[in-house]
C-alpha cells in the first residue's frame, strides 16, 4: 500500500506599511494537487490518482521589534480538493 500527495502554489503578495514597524498584507494566487495512491492484494494492483487546481488567497501582518527581528501572523485559504485554512505565527529576520 503507498500514497502520494503532491501540493504547490504561486501567489502575489500586497503589502501596506503603516509606519516602519507594522505592516499588513495581503496574498492571491493559483494553487495545483495531486493525489494518488496504490494498493496490492496478492497478485493484484490497484491504482487511484486524482489532480484538482484552485485559489489561494490570505491576510496577515508583521511587527518588527528591532531593525533586524520581527513577529508575523498571518491566515490562508487554499481551494484546491476542498476549503483548507491555516493559520501560522512566526518569527522573521532581516539581513
């Protein structure tokens, strides 16, 4: 038994500074699935694959404590098989 799950997108990202601290954004793009998956049962193999595209799109936010470290939040909605969210938080760093 083995499955495959592959996932990709491209996005254009908006950003609105509000100040040289904050800033929001905001994301748009086209996103591609593929899934397939196989099964054997003694002598016999099954395969199922199924490939789907769709929109993403997402808000979000940064704050950068110092010149070189800030805090990012940020929330995207992909459309590809069906509605996923997801929501992250993290750091980031400038060089």
């Amino acid at each position: 038994y083995g499955a495959d799950f592959s996932n990709g997108y491209a996005e254009v990202l908006a950003i609105l500074p509000l100040g040289r601290r904050l800033s929001f954004y905001g994301s748009l793009g086209g996103t591609y699935a593929d899934v397939s998956a196989s099964a054997t049962v003694g002598t016999v193999t099954v395969t199922a694959s199924t490939r789907s595209s769709g929109m993403r799109e997402g808000l979000g936010a940064e704050y950068w404590l110092t010149p070189h470290w800030g805090l990012r939040a940020g929330w995207h909605r992909q459309n590809t098989f069906s509605v996923i969210d997801d929501f992250g938080v993290g750091a980031a760093y400038r060089f």
